[in-house]
C-alpha cells in the first residue's frame, strides 16, 4: 500500500490546478474591468468543484486518503454561523464576538499570531521608514487591533492601524472597546468582498484572522484578490485549522465555558475550516507564490502578495 500522505495527495491536485488555472486568473483580476472581481469568483468556485470531485474520485487513492474524504464528507457543513446572518439580533452577535474575545485571550491567540507577524512588522517598518500601515479585515470586537497597539507601543515599531468590519454595529462596539487605550486605532465599515472604495496600495500589510472559513471557496480567492490589490505589500491570513480532533475538542470544551450561541458558531467554524492544500490552491489563485503552514496549535497562516 502506497504510503503517500492524505494531505500530499490533496497538496499535488491544488499544485497542479492552480499552475494550470492561476495565470488566467491573476489576468482577470489584473485587467481590473467592470464585473472581473465576479468573473474571477465563479472561476475559483468552477475549480474547486473539479478539486472536490477529483479528491474524492481518485482512483487507487491511498486508504489514508479514502479516510480523510470520509472524515471530510462527514463533518463538512453548509449550516450558516448566527454571525453570518443579517438578521441575528445585534445584541446576540455583540455576546458572541466578546466571548470570541475571551476566548482568544484564554488561547493566547494574540501572541501566537504575533509571534509570527511581529518580526515581519518590525522588518516591514526598518525597510519603509514611516508607521506600516496595517488594515485588519473583519476585526470583530477589535480584541487583535488593541493586542497589535500594545506591541507597537512595547516593541517601538510605529504602526498606522486600521479595524474594517462588515457590520456598522461591530465597528461601534469595537469602537467602544477601543476607545479608552487605542484611540488612535482607525475602525471603518470594510467588505473583505468589496473593497472598492480603497485604492490600490493604501495600506502596507492587509490582516484578516478568523474569518476565512466564513466565506465559500470562490470568495476566500476574492477576499485574497481584494486584500492583495489594497495592500502594497500582501497580506496575512489566520484561520482555524482544519484538524479532525478540534471537533471532539471543541464539543466537550467549550459548552463548559461559553453560552449555546458561541458554542453553535464555533462548532460550526470547526466543521467549515478549509485545510491547507485547499488554502494553497485559492490562494494561489488570488496570487503569486503564496506561503501556507500551521500555526500551532489550532491555526493555518496563509500569506501572499508582493511579499512581506
Ligand atoms: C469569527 S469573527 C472573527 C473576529 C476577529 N477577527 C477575531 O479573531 O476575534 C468573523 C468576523 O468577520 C466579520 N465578517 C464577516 N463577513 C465579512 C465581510 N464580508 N467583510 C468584513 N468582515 C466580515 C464578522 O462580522 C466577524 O466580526
């Protein structure tokens, strides 16, 4: 029996996509016409579907591989998160990000995070000479844009920060979070989508943590693609990984700590988390020569753009 590794075989199928696709994409998105951002969207969801259906039609595939596509078709959902819907009262989705919040500061996800971004801000802002400008895509309650100050302010390196998030209440309630200590934090409404209203190049570095596996396929590349246009020197992306054992974790764990609302969106986070062959080949059709490794114990980094 072959020994050839499940996340190998996926790794080769998004490779040898998005060598055959990626330069006619990054063309579309290039040719910045009218409607190319869709054209480039339904594209990426064309390819991932033929990605999907090979995965799991492969022939004489490894058994590794057979048990990974049967995990994957398992736990796999389309169920949307209360915080993807429009309509989930504002007070419901404020409790969620600041249990999300909590969370985060109890998992230190904040000083992992900067553990791997830090010495590119301080390379970043030695190579430019003035504050990076940095965006934070889908910010929430703002917990990471107040961490990020912290380590501006402790490690001496000026950085213009900037919290954009989809929901005009989200923005108010990190505002208010932000308010007292980091007032110089920037906070806009920004669709990760659509972000037609900034220019290309306005920030130096586009951050987005925790919000991938909120978007379908085709919109994880255009959220890439937007990111990579608006930030002169690429982007930075965590997400939750996706790790079969999360799910059993997350499930005994967690009711223990939070209310039915978190625990609902983050089972259901835990179910949609792409893997890294799927990261790699989506980014990889947003842009050049991305970079895509765990981030321990429970995230996957994806970078890419002009290089950070
Ligand atoms: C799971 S939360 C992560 C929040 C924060 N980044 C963190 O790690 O604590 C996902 C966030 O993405 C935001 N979001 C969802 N769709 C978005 C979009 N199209 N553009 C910008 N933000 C979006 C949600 O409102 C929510 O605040």
């Amino acid at each position: 029996m072959s020994r050839t590794k499940p996340t190998r075989v996926r790794r080769d199928l998004a490779s040898s996509l998005s060598s055959e696709h990626g330069p006619a994409l990054r063309a579309i998105l290039k040719s910045g016409e009218a409607g190319s951002l869709d054209r480039f969207e339904d594209a990426v969801s064309d390819i991932w579907r033929g990605y999907r259906q090979a995965a799991i039609a492969m022939r004489d595939a490894p058994l590794a591989h057979r048990l990974y596509n049967l995990w994957d078709g398992l736990t796999t959902t389309e169920v949307l998160e209360l915080l993807d819907f429009p309509e989930t009262p504002e007070h419901v989705r404020a409790r969620i990000l600041e249990q999300l919040g909590h969370f985060n500061r109890l998992s230190r996800f904040a000083p992992t995070v900067l553990r791997a971004l830090g010495p590119r801000l301080t390379r970043l802002s030695g190579a430019i000479g003035r504050p990076v400008r940095v965006l934070e895509i889908g910010c929430g309650d703002g917990n990471f844009c107040a961490a990020m100050s912290v380590w501006s302010r402790e490690h001496g390196v000026p950085l213009e920060i900037t919290g954009g998030d989809l929901f005009p209440e989200t923005v108010e309630q990190a505002r208010a979070n932000l308010a007292a200590e980091h007032g110089d934090v920037a906070l806009e409404v920004i669709d990760a989508l659509d972000m037609r209203g900034v220019e290309g190049g306005a920030y130096d570095l586009a951050i987005c943590l925790q919000t991938l596996h909120h978007f379908r396929p085709g919109k994880v590349a255009r959220a890439m693609a937007e990111a990579a246009r608006v930030s002169r020197l690429g982007f930075f992306m965590v997400d939750v990984a996706r790790i079969p054992a999360l799910l059993t974790i997350s499930r005994l764990g967690l009711p223990l700590l939070y209310d039915e609302a978190f625990v609902h969106d983050a089972l259901i986070s835990v179910r949609k988390a792409y893997s890294r062959s799927d990261l790699l080949l989506l980014a990889s059709l947003a842009s050049h020569d991305p970079r895509v490794r765990l981030l321990p114990p429970f995230h996957t980094l994806v970078e890419g753009g002009a290089g950070i």
